[in-house]
C-alpha cells in the first residue's frame, strides 16, 4: 500500500459545479497537508496546504483535514474551465526536514463550459 | 512567480548520447528534487539534494546522476540515453521556514525524447 492513495480520475464536471477531491494517507506523522495544481505541460505549482486538522478558505477553494480519519480533500466551488488541471496532494511530516514530500498520483479534472 | 529554470525545454536525442539536463534556481534553497513524470502519470522522485556536495536517490530507480557543487545549480546527466528515458523531468528546490511547509517550487519541466 502506498503512503498517499489518489484517485486519479478523470473527473469531468460542468462550470459552476462544485468539485471534491480526496486523498487518503496511511502515515500518521504527516502534519503538513498540500494541494498542488499542475496545468497541462507545466510544472506543479502550490495551491493551498494545511497543517493539521480543520479547514482552510481561498476564495473558491476549501481544503479540508480530517486525521482521525486519514483523509483530506480539496473542495472547489463555482469550478470554472480554468480549473481544468490535475491536482496533487502532497504531505510532509512536521519538522522533518529530511524527507521530501508524498505526493499522491494526482487526479484529472476538466470543467466543460 | 518562482525563480526555478530548466534548460533545454525539450530534447530530442538518439539513443546511446550523453545528456545533462540544466536546473538553476536564484532563491538561495537548500533543497532540490528531480522528478520524471510521464504524460498524465505520477510524479517519480528520483534524485534530491539538501545542500552542496550532498545527494540522495529518490524512489524510483533511475540510471542518472547528479551532483550539487553550487547552491544554485543541480543538473542531471544521463551518461546513456535510451528510448526507456523518454520522459518529462521536473526540477524543483524547497527551503525550511518555521511554521510553514517545505513549499516545493517546481520550475517548467524539460521534455525528452530518445529516439
């Protein structure tokens, strides 16, 4: 089994739909909880992260940790065709410093206009 | 925007040759990775460095190398080039702030093709 499980989809949605995406994880020192978006061609760029348990806000984004559970998402409300990218979770244990990030395999999101 | 840059953009090279794959970076990070991804696929981590003179093999086996003589700079050489290579490598660098996560900047990615 793998540290960090993602669907990798693809997950097809229309505009203005709201999308949820999930990872589940099995190491429970991971502390640090990411989102990557990667556009098609370009590198992965960081979305949002969490440290911790609860939720985090960015405009139309919602990125949420549950530990008990081992399972974090991502929520995108009023997706938008811009949205269309793959996105990656990432994770990192606290103040570890000498491991570099899990990420999962990333899951496929396209909005249609 | 990230300072992270990769040279070339995209390769394409016969099998047998020798390639170095160029990753700079002008944040002064500590830490670098490279990582192969193939279209629409994971990420693979294959090489990272957490300072000069020092390198680690990532996760998935690979048949390059790297070296970190200079803060900035961290390439990786394929000393043979196979078909097997083809691929998108990824360069990216990282840096310890308290209270945050290690924030990986990725820069764009160089794209090979053996042929």
């Amino acid at each position: 089994q793998k540290e960090v499980e993602q669907d990798p989809g693809p997950l097809s949605v229309p505009e203005g739909a709201i999308v949820s995406l999930n990872c589940t994880y099995s190491n429970s020192a991971f502390q640090y909880f990411m989102w990557y978006r990667q556009y098609s061609r370009k590198g992965p760029e960081l979305l949002m992260y969490t440290y911790s348990s609860g939720n985090k806000e960015d405009g139309r984004f919602t990125a949420q940790v549950d530990k008990s559970s081992k399972y974090i998402s991502l929520f995108i409300r009023d997706s938008q065709p811009s949205d269309s990218a793959t996105y990656l979770c990432a994770m990192e244990e606290v103040f570890s410093g000498n491991t570099p990030l899990v990420f999962g395999k990333g899951t496929r999101l396209s909005v249609i206009a | 925007e990230a300072d992270i840059y990769q040279t070339p953009r995209y390769l394409v090279i016969g099998t047998g040759k020798k390639i170095t794959l160029e990753c700079s970076q002008t944040m002064g990070h500590d830490k670098m990775y490279w990582y192969q991804q193939d279209p629409g696929m994971e990420l693979h981590l294959i090489h990272y460095s957490y300072g000069v003179n020092s390198t680690e093999k990532g996760d998935l086996s690979s048949e390059s190398t790297v070296s970190r003589i200079r803060t900035e700079h961290f390439p990786l050489t394929l000393e043979s080039a196979r078909p097997s290579h083809t691929s998108q490598y990824l360069c990216a660098s990282s840096e310890y702030a308290a209270g945050r996560a290690y924030e990986q900047y990725f820069g764009p990615g160089t794209r090979l093709t053996v042929t």
